[in-house]
C-alpha cells in the first residue's frame, strides 16, 4: 500500500474530484479527513469509504475561515495524528462572464474560496510538518492557470495565482523537508463543470465547453486521484514547486521526462522568453 500511514485531509472530498481522491487515498491505506461546507455528502463518502474497509472522518468545514479550519485540523491531528498529506482541491466558479456583467462579490468570492482557502489550509497543515521535517501539500489548479479564460477571470485569476503560490510556498519550505506541488487535473464532468454547461451565464459566455465534451477531451476524476497518490506516495518529489497534469500522461513520467522537465524549467509560471532567477531561494 503505497499511503500506509499516512494522515491525509481532503477538501472538497464530498464529490467530483475531491471525492475520486479521497477513496483512491483510502484504498491506499491512508487515514483520510474529509472536508466540506455540505456534511451529508461527506458523510455519505465516508461511509463509503468505511465499507470498502477504510479510515475516513468527514468533517464539515467553511476552508474561508481560519479558524474552522484549524479546529478542523486540530480534530484530524487529535484522531488519527499530525497531517502528512494535504489535497487542496475544494474550489468556486460561480462568476461567469465579463467583468462588467458579473457581480463584484461574486468574482471575490470565486478568488477567495480559491487562494483563501488554500492559504488556510496550508497554514494549519504547515506547523506539524515543518517540525516533523515531513509532509506532502497537493494544490490543485485548472482552467486558466497558464491561458486566457475569457468570461472565466475570477476563476483563472486565482487558479495562476494557486501556481505561484505553490512555488513560493515551495522555496520558502526548501530544505524543511515539507514537499509542495500544484496538479492540473484535466477537465472533468462534476457540478462545477455543469453549471457551465447547464446555467444561463454558462450557455452564453462559455459556449466552448460544450464542445469540449462532445469532443471527449474531458477525463475522468480518477485519473487525478491516482496522480495524487503518486504524489503523496514521493515519486514526483523532485517535481516539488511546479504543476503535474493528470490528463496530459504524468502518471507514466519517467526519471528521464522528470530530468527534461527540470533541465527545460517547466511546469512553473514565467514568462516566455525570460530565464527564470531564484535569488530568493534557499540553498
């Protein structure tokens, strides 16, 4: 079992993908938290998770606010021990169209679901890891993180910022032992992705998502939950820093595509052209 002993929390972990990883964690033998705003469904992934002979505790929890979230990770460390594994995959896309259309709060509210609650998460995980010199942080991007996403900038905003919040986070933990990663996990059917294809916003200001799943490029969230098992297990861990792609064959990266990747600087946000500078980090 590739996650034997492993504390990991999930957000989001009641459906799509958050769901996916959670039983793939599981399957693996980690203790996994469950976290998310509706209890019943992680209530209802919990048990399932139980009946497949799996450690799972669902822990309903808004990740926007601080404080829930450390009291939600203090009942993790209290039940089954100092978090080892963080999947930071809960997330918003409610603010669809352009900015002059859509409302003010409700684009904030897509950006602060999104690094908000990812900051917190990490902040609350960070304290045992940094000194245990042991832990692995899963950030989870997605449309627009390295293009344009016309009538989708809340959400695209956040999710490149995600990305450099990731390699900041990365460098300032170098050498701490405390791994971080971001993972694009393709595009999946979860209700996110129908509420783009089912609202009035969605049909009007994102008429290219349809055809995207007419034409089959959506993948399924599994596919994302095995890759953070590979992650979590070490295998990418010279990969810490920069983004893995679930629907582009990462699961099957070997030692030779990880040294290209390194040697070539890829997977990180810069700016075509510039030669990326480190001054800031931490030999």
């Amino acid at each position: 079992m590739k996650l034997t002993d492993e504390v990991a929390v999930v957000t989001g972990a009641g459906r799509g993908i958050g769901r996916a990883i959670a039983l793939a964690q599981a399957r693996e033998r980690a203790k996994v938290a469950l976290l998310a705003r509706t209890a019943a469904e992680i209530e209802a992934v919990a048990k399932e998770i139980s009946a497949e002979g799996g450690i799972a505790r669902p822990l309903r929890c808004d990740i926007v606010d601080p404080n829930a979230v450390l009291r939600a990770f203090a009942a993790v460390e209290k039940e089954f021990g100092p978090v080892s594994l963080l999947v930071n995959n809960a997330a918003a896309f409610g603010a669809i169209g352009p900015i002059w259309e859509v409302e003010p709060d409700a684009w904030w509210r897509d950006v602060e679901t999104n690094i908000r609650g990812v900051f917190n998460c990490c902040r609350a995980a960070l304290d045992s890891m940094r000194t245990r010199a042991k832990g692995r942080i899963i950030n989870m991007t997605g449309g627009g993180t390295a293009t344009s996403f016309p009538n989708g900038s809340g959400y695209a905003t956040s999710k490149a910022g995600i990305l450099r919040f990731t390699e900041c986070l990365s460098d300032s933990l170098a050498g701490s032992g405390v791994l971080v990663f971001a993972m694009d996990p393709g595009l999946v059917r979860t209700a996110m992705t129908e509420y783009q294809l089912t609202s009035d916003a969605g049909r009007t200001h994102l008429p290219g998502i349809e055809r995207l799943f007419v034409e089959g490029i959506d993948v399924p969230p599994t596919l994302a939950a095995r890759l953070s098992v590979e992650i979590g297990s070490g295998r990418f861990d010279r990969l810490a820093g920069r983004m893995l792609m679930a629907a582009r064959g990462d699961l099957d990266l070997d030692e030779r595509a990880i040294e290209a990747i390194l040697a070539a600087d890829q997977r990180s946000l810069r700016v075509n052209g510039i030669p990326a500078e480190r001054p800031f980090v931490r030999e």
